[in-house]
C-alpha cells in the first residue's frame, strides 16, 4: 500500500481512538457544563462511566422510608394540632434548591434521581448538638423543598428528652411530651414527625401545602406500596400452591 494512504489512514486510526478514550470525560464535561454540577443528568452520566456518583450519598435506602412516617397510621403514636406555623430550620417549603444553596454552606452529601414522578434531590449537611452527631437533610421534588429532617445518631436518653421538650415547648404551649413518637399538624399545613427507632432519633418535617407536591408524592406513595403489595400477593399465591 502506498505510503501517502498508509500515514492518512494511520493518523485516522489514532484520531479515533483517542476519541473512544475521551468521549467518557468529554460526555462527562458536557453534562456538567450543560445540566449543571448538582443535576440528576449529569450525576446519571457520571455514575454510567465511574460506577458512582461524583458526590457522598446522602440517603442509601429508598426516598419511600423517608415519607412512610406521615403516611402510615400506628396505634402507639400521638398526634396533635398546633396553631403555630411549623418551619424547617426557618427555610420556607417551596424554597428552590438554589436558594437553600445560598443560605447554607456546600453540602457534604447529595442525592439526584430521576424517579418515575418526579425529580428527586436530597442535600445533606453535618451538625453538632449536645454529644450526639446531627444530619441535616434537604428534599427536593422537581427542585422545590418539599421535606426536611434532623437525625441523632444514638441519642442519649436524657439529651432526647430535652429535644423532644424544646419541641412541645415552641409548638404546644409546654405541653410535656412523654413520647419520642409523635406527629404535630400545623397552621401552615405543614406536619413535623418525630420518630425513634432505637438507634436513631429522626425529625421529620413535611410540607403539605403545595397540592402539585402532594399529588406527586401521593402518587409516589400508592404505585410505591401497591408495588409491595403485587410482590406479597404473588408470593403468598406461590406459597399457597406449594404448602
């Protein structure tokens, strides 16, 4: 073969395998510069060439453990009605996640998926009260705040009492709180879920004032559940032919 069509083909050659080597990073750098550095787009992108996100996960269960609170009734828990608003670290729901951005330092964790409803976001920063290591967690549905939550990694029992009284102090006139779990419904349509699991002492804060966010969630909640549901079913049903 000629030398004038072996260097052109060789060059060729060479071209396209340098292509092949940099289309990850260049696929990579265009869904950053594109989506932006915090989008599930260019998170999504990132794990299909790294195998991870670029950022800590911030929650590794699913988003559907984090709503089940407010959703599913329990006989041993308390509920009340205050007649204060109910804030979120005094962030108003609905804030976009650029404003949360703004007024809180960079967060250590994320979260970004693309859930079949919505666009799910989660930012997480790390906190100290009392003794006790304290997550702050910010929840995004198509980029507005929807849910924010404090975790207490092993409380001691007398610094959970004095959260949980600080709690009926500011939204229940002092009323003494015997419980670590509850439920407070307030003004605003706003519901604070405090739970405890034994090793965690959870915060929740949810906003229900916003009915496209409830609509999704809702329907988040009913396909999520009635999903276990099908899987139960089918697997009593194969039980029932076997026993």
């Amino acid at each position: 073969m000629p030398l004038q069509i072996l260097i052109p083909a060789g060059a060729a050659i060479i071209v396209i395998i340098v292509l092949i080597r940099i289309y990850p990073l260049l696929h990579i750098f265009i869904s950053k510069l594109i989506f932006g550095k915090l989008s599930s787009r260019y998170i999504a992108t990132y794990k299909s060439y790294a195998g991870q996100s670029p950022y800590p996960y911030c929650i590794k269960d699913d988003f559907i453990n984090h709503i089940a609170g407010f959703y599913k009734e329990t006989n041993n828990r308390k509920e009340f009605e205050t007649n204060k608003d109910i804030l979120f670290q005094d962030i108003p729901f609905g804030t976009k996640t650029k404003g949360i951005l703004k007024s809180n330092r960079k967060p250590f964790c994320i979260n970004a998926n693309r859930l079949e409803l919505f666009d799910l976001k989660v930012f997480g920063y790390r906190d100290q009260m009392f003794t006790s290591d304290l997550k702050k967690y910010f929840f995004f549905v198509n980029g507005e705040f929807a849910l924010g939550q404090l975790t207490f990694k092993s409380p001691l029992p007398e610094n959970m009492k004095e959260i949980v009284g600080v709690i009926g102090k500011k939204y229940l006139n002092n009323s003494k709180m015997d419980s670590n779990n509850f439920i407070i419904r307030g003004k605003n349509s706003e519901v604070l879920l405090c739970e405890y699991n034994g090793f965690h002492l959870s915060i929740s804060y949810l906003s229900r004032a916003f009915p496209h966010i409830n609509e999704m969630l809702d329907n988040y909640w009913d396909a999520s559940t009635n999903l276990s549901f099908g899987k139960q079913s089918s697997f009593e049903a194969e039980l029932m032919e076997k026993l």
